[in-house]
C-alpha cells in the first residue's frame, strides 16, 4: 500500500481526466473512492483515459448502508428513504466493481460503522469476496474499539486499515497505538479539514506554531503536516484538484523532522473533529435496524477505560 495517496472526495467529475493524469505523473499511485462519491466510475474513464494500466495502481473504495436504500446519492429526497431501492450488503459492494471496472479491489473499506449490524454485513462480504480473491484487503473507517469489537465479533479476519480523521488539532494518539498494537495500518483522512469545517482549515494549514517548522525546511505546512503523519507511520489520502497542491503533497520525503518538532505538532491536540463524531454511531439509532446493540454501547472514551 502506499504511503501517500490521493483522495478523490469533491475533485470535481469534470477536472478528474486531468486531476488523475496529474497525479500519477507526480507519482501518486493510489487512488481513494467511495461508491457514496458517485466518483467510480469517472476514476475509471480517468485511469483508461491516461492510458494507466490498473496493475500499476492501488485502487480503494468504500461500502457505505446508504447504498442499500439510496436511490443513489443523487437520486434527491424521493430516491433517499425509499425502501423499495433496498438491496443486499453484496449487491451493494457489486456496484463498486461494476463503476471500478474492475475484476479486483486493492483495499475495500466500510465506510462508516453505522448502523453496527449493517457494518459487520457488509465486512462479513468483504471478507468472503477476499477469499474469493476479488478483494485484496479489507478495511474499516472511524472505527473506535467497540466497533472493531463487532468486525471481530463476525469475523476472525482483523481489518488491515482502518482510515479515520486525524489532523493537528486531533492527533488520536490513543486511536493510532491502539490499531498499530493490534496490527492495524492507520490511514488518516480529512487531514486538512472537512469541508463542512473549511474556517478551521486556516488554523490547520496556516498554523502559526507549524510555520516556523515549514521556514526550517522551505516547506510549506500542509508539507510538514503530512511528514509529521508519515512519520508516525501513517498512510496519508490529501485530497486536491490543484497541479501545483498535488506536487506539494507528495514533495514529503526529502527531510525530516526532528523529536522536538514532531512533539510541538503533537501539542497542538484538542481533540477537535472537523468530520463526524464516530462515537454517535455507538448511540444513534438507525432508522431501518433499530438501537445499536447494547454490547457495543456505553463506549465513554479511552481516557474512561
Ligand atoms: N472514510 C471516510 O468517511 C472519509 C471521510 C472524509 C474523507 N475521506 C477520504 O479522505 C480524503 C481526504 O479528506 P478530505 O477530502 O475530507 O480533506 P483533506 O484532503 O484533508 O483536505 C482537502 C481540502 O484541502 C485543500 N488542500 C489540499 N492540499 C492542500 C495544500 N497543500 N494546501 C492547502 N490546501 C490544500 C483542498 O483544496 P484543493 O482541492 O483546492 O487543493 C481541499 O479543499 C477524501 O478525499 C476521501 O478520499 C474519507
């Protein structure tokens, strides 16, 4: 698996010729999707339309419950809560293929752990179509130890990633030793901010205790935050549509930072997430699958262990 790779979230459909092409000539060698994206397929033409050969790239995507009972993200209100649209967890993991064009997935994740037994369907899938060998890994995203509790409770197969927010403002030390103890890659995401977050950005890429790191080393900060991620042995997915941001995030391996420097960007914690709280999915009850069951709750943080 690489180590950087580029995450496909809001690039634009009609930039993603260009956005692709870009990025594999800087050297980006794996591509993050989602169906939830509604991006497969334009990352599909993407890849033929550059003439990329798909053994030369690291294709992961994600299953996400709204598939089951979306018309499809785009399908408006009608389309959401129709529970005529409903299909099975594998059809639902079919589509990514179908849109991938693609015989076999690198790393295929759940995409969201809720509802819980919705989850532990889809990863139930996931594992039986790696055995298949049409999936190569198996990932999970914002899994907090009761969730990865419930993939264990279905499965003996420990998810080989787990992708989950992680930035300056919410380094997730606990998170990470926990995955990294139990042989689990930490893959960070949403590392600039969420785009539901984009005022917090300028406190993540315009941080005034990072800037005098990014001066040491002619850097910018994106540049050292991403080193200070893959430092820690973390794979990072920033997302750009721009050439020169593109180049920008992947220059992060000519240097590195010292102990202190790494600790003055770990210091800068506050637990803020700029995405979803995972820990709502450990409460909220799902419309369709009721209460989450009642061994997966009550989850009150690792500092209450
Ligand atoms: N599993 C999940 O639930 C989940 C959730 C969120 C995201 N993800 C994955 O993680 C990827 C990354 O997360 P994200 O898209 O939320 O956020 P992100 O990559 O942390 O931030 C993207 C934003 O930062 C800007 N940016 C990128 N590089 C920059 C740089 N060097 N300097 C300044 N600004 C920069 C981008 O703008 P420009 O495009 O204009 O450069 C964009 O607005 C996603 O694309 C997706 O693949 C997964």
């Amino acid at each position: 698996m690489p180590t950087v790779g580029l995450g496909t979230f809001q690039i634009p459909l009609e930039k993603m010729n260009d956005v692709v092409g870009w990025a594999y000539s800087l050297g980006y060698r794996m591509f993050d999707t989602a169906w939830k994206y509604n991006n497969e397929g334009a990352i599909a033409t993407a890849l033929k339309y550059n003439g990329i050969k798909r053994e030369d790239v690291f294709i992961s995507t994600k299953c996400n419950a709204d598939a089951l009972f979306f018309g499809g993200c785009h399908a408006g209100k009608k389309g959401i809560f129709d529970i005529r649209n409903f299909k099975s967890a594998k059809k639902a993991i079919v589509t990514s293929f179908e849109n991938l064009q693609t015989d076999y997935i690198d790393l295929f994740l759940v995409h969201w752990p809720w509802p819980i037994p919705i989850a532990q369907e889809f990863y139930m899938e996931l594992v039986r179509l790696q055995k298949e060998g049409r999936i190569r890994a198996v990932g999970v995203c914002s899994a907090l130890p009761p969730h990865l509790d419930a993939f264990k409770d279905v499965s003996d197969v420990v998810p080989a990633v787990n992708q989950f927010e992680i930035s300056p403002l919410n380094t997730q030390k606990q998170l990470i030793k926990y995955c990294k103890d139990r042989g689990i890659c930490v893959e960070a995401m949403s590392t600039f901010s969420h785009f539901r977050n984009t005022e917090t950005r300028k406190d993540i890429v315009g941080n005034e205790k990072i800037a005098p790191i990014a001066e040491r080393y002619g850097k910018s900060i994106p540049q050292i935050i991403l080193r200070w991620l893959v430092q820690q042995g973390i794979v990072v997915i920033p997302k750009s549509s721009n050439k020169e941001r593109l180049q920008e995030n992947i220059s992060i391996f000519d240097f590195s930072l010292t102990e202190d420097e790494m600790s003055i960007i770990d210091n800068l914690d506050q637990g803020k997430f700029l995405n979803y709280k995972p820990d709502v999915t450990l409460t909220k009850p799902c419309w369709f699958r009721g209460r989450v069951p009642k061994k997966y709750r009550g989850w009150q943080g690792f500092n209450e262990q």
